[in-house]
C-alpha cells in the first residue's frame, strides 16, 4: 500500500532581496 | 594501558548537531572564509552535505527557529562570498554546492516524487518537521543569479580573445599568402610573438572552466548550459566583427574560420558535449564561412547560397556579399546583379531586419533535479574545516 504522506509545517521563507535587508540591517547595526 | 574508546560509525545517523552560538562560526568556516582548494580532495559539494545535515538535526528537534537562521545565514554567507570573490572558480563553486543543497532539500523532503531513486537508508535521513519548498524557491533563485555571475565571468575572460583566436587565427598553412589585397597581416592586434589570443590559448581557457566545473561536482546538465551560453557568446562576438570588416569578408578567411569552428566542435565531442545544443549556437557562423567559400556568380550560386544559409538573416547575406573582396585578380568581384538575385529570392523570408546579433542574450537556465547516491551518515569531516564544534548524532 502506498505510504501515508508525513504532514510537515511549512516554514514561511523571505524573498532573496527580504534576506539581503535583513542581511544589510545586520551589518548596519554592527557598530 | 590507555585504552581509547572511539564511537562506532554505524551510530552516526547522518545529522550534525551545533549550538546556536556557533552558527556564526559554521558560516564562516564554511562559506564566507572557505577555499574551494580546502575541500577539493574531499567528495564534491562536501559544505552543501554538511549543511544539509545541520538542517536536518534542526528539524529533528523541531526547533523552527533554528531552521530558519541557519538557512538565512548560509545564504546570505553564500551571496556574501561571491560579492568578495568574483572569479570562477569561487563563482562555480558556490553554484554546484547551492544546486547541490537545493538537490538534498529535495531529495530529503518527504515528498514521494523526489524519493524515487532513495535508497531505504536515505529515505531514513528526510526530514520530519518542515516543509521547505518556499527555501527551495529561494535556493533556486539564488542558483540563478550564481549561474548569472558565472557566465559573466567566464564571458568577461573569453570576449577579448574571441576576434583573434577565431577570426584571425591563421592556423592552416600558406592561407596568409591568399588574404585580400592590400589588407596582409593588418588586421591581427597581437603580434606574431604573441600568443595568449591563439585558438589553442582559447581551447586552454575552456579546458580550465570545464575541469574546475566537472571538479567540483557542478550537475552536467548545468555545465551543458554554461558551455552552450560561452558558444553562444563566441558566434555573436566573431559573426557581429565578421559583418563589419572587410578584411575579413574574402574566401581565405571562410576556409580558416571553418577550420577553427571545427576545432571547437572537436573540443565539444571531447568533452562529451556535443549534445548539449552548444554547436548548434555556432552555426550562424558556419554558414558565414560558407558562404564565403561559395561560388557567387550564377543563377545556381545564388539558389545554393539561399538555401544554405537558413540561419543567417537576410540583413547578415547582403552585408556579407557586399564585404566580400576577391584575393586576387583572377577572381571576381560579386557583381550587384547577383546580389539583387539573391535579395529577390530572401525576399518571401520576411526576416527581421536584424544586422548583428545580441552578444548578451541569456538562454534561460534549468536546474534539472539531480538526486545522489550518497548517504549522509558516510561523510567524513575533515579536520581542516575548523568544524570540531560539531556533533555527529
């Protein structure tokens, strides 16, 4: 019989210019 | 006696455990500060396996969080790397390891229609929290924009070497006596002494992109897009310099150029690429040399050359004809007569009236899912790396 399928969470992800902020704000707050 | 206890291998379980105060250090060591050379002995894409299985304990103790600053932080040290180091073999190496982490992420899912070729051991080794599509779509695009920067490099080192390496390489012997009149030897920039821009130079230039590719494991599908892309550069390049020198216009330069793109295509089979549509890229400027090898006077000349040159536009024919300049007296000039022939037969063709070709077109690129055979829990970690903070689980 053919294998229940896992139910996993989805785990939302920010675009690649969202991560370069977030990367960019790191680097501002870096002092 | 010292008697040493070393923990069996069959109890690692393919995962690698760190506190989330070592991240910074992970990343660093890692990416941002590693060397392709560091890992070269080592399986190929050995970060992206060890980073898949940092993820993997993450999800294993179901700590989101973890998840996510690891993976935000692998991407950003990736972007970080290529920023500070924009040569090629950096640029390949972070592509074949992204591809190859967007390859586990896959493979490791759970999702029945990338488990396919597991074996019952890595089926073993998917994750069991998290659904990470929307960081696959991530890593995707990342893998694009890597591929991107690759190509400009590779073009970046290829494009001034293209006009002498494939134009004006005189490579068969005596065909510089046959050039046109009065344009002997003016034409090459480099002097004889020099041969950096040789054919053979641009041969070398390719060997080394495509071993440092096939090195570190970058997916054949993808180094077939990379070749086909630097092939389809080269014909834009050489055909747009053919279609505004006159120099170049005669029926010597035909036959050498003919001689050269052979010389590539023989570099494709070679390397076992001839099947992935790069030759083809090449063919407007095979048919220019062919035509230029063509005879050009009678009715039948103009219905040949018509239905040979299929890839070029009508535009490219007429220039080319028009450039063309005999190598001696005895041959003649082609008359306006025999170009108004052939514009009258192009004529149902509707053709763009394109002239040059874009030399920075871009093929869109695939990255066709590559699953591995390797298991996680075979991968040995070499001291090398500074990972000792690292716990096999």
């Amino acid at each position: 019989p053919p294998q229940r399928q896992r139910q996993r969470v989805l785990l939302k992800a920010p675009t690649l210019a969202e991560m370069e902020e977030m990367f960019a704000s790191e680097v501002r707050a870096v002092p | 006696r010292q008697v040493t206890v070393q923990r069996k291998e069959k109890d690692f379980q393919g995962m690698l455990e760190y506190g989330k105060e070592d991240e910074t250090l992970l990343i660093r060591n890692l990416v941002t500060e590693l060397k392709p050379q560091t890992v070269s002995a080592t399986v190929p894409c050995l970060p992206a396996y060890i980073l898949y299985m940092c993820i993997r304990h993450a999800d294993y103790i179901n700590d989101d969080q973890k998840v996510h600053s690891l993976l935000t932080s692998t991407i950003n040290g990736i972007k970080k790397v290529l920023k500070k180091h924009e040569d090629f073999e950096m640029t390949s190496f972070w592509l074949a390891n992204t591809c190859r982490l967007l390859h586990c992420l896959k493979q490791y899912s759970g999702d029945q229609g990338f488990m396919t070729q597991n074996t019952a051991k890595q089926n073993e080794h998917c994750l069991k929290n998290f659904d990470l599509t929307e960081y696959r779509q991530v890593l995707n695009d990342l893998s694009i924009h890597i591929y991107q920067q690759l190509i400009k490099i590779a073009e970046g080192i290829l494009q001034p070497m293209i006009v002498t390496a494939v134009l004006e390489n005189e490579s068969i012997q005596g065909l510089s006596g046959v050039k046109p009149m009065g344009y002997r030897k003016r034409s090459s920039s480099m002097g004889d002494s020099d041969n950096s821009y040789t054919l053979e130079a641009l041969i070398r230039q390719l060997n080394t992109f495509h071993s440092t590719m096939y090195d570190q494991g970058l997916d054949p599908e993808i180094i077939q897009q990379a070749v086909k892309q630097l092939f389809y550069m080269m014909n834009a390049v050489a055909l747009n310099n053919l279609l505004l020198r006159k120099d170049m216009c005669s029926w010597s330069t035909g036959m050498q150029l003919r001689f050269n793109i052979s010389q590539l295509e023989e570099w494709l089979r070679g390397k076992n690429l001839h099947q992935s549509g790069a030759a083809a890229t090449m063919e407007p400027l095979i048919q220019a040399a062919q035509l230029l090898q063509l005879k050009k006077k009678t009715s039948e000349d103009a219905e040949a050359i018509c239905s040979l040159c299929t890839v070029l536009t009508t535009q490219q024919i007429i220039k080319i004809l028009n450039l063309y300049t005999p190598v001696n007296e005895f041959e003649e000039r082609v008359t306006v007569a025999f170009i108004r022939n052939i514009q009258a037969h192009l004529q149902e063709r509707n053709d763009p009236p394109q002239l040059l070709l874009d030399s920075k077109f871009m093929f869109p690129v695939l990255f066709p899912f590559n699953p591995s055979s390797l298991t996680m829990d075979s991968i040995h970690i070499p001291a090398s790396l500074g990972l000792e903070f690292l716990n096999k689980v």
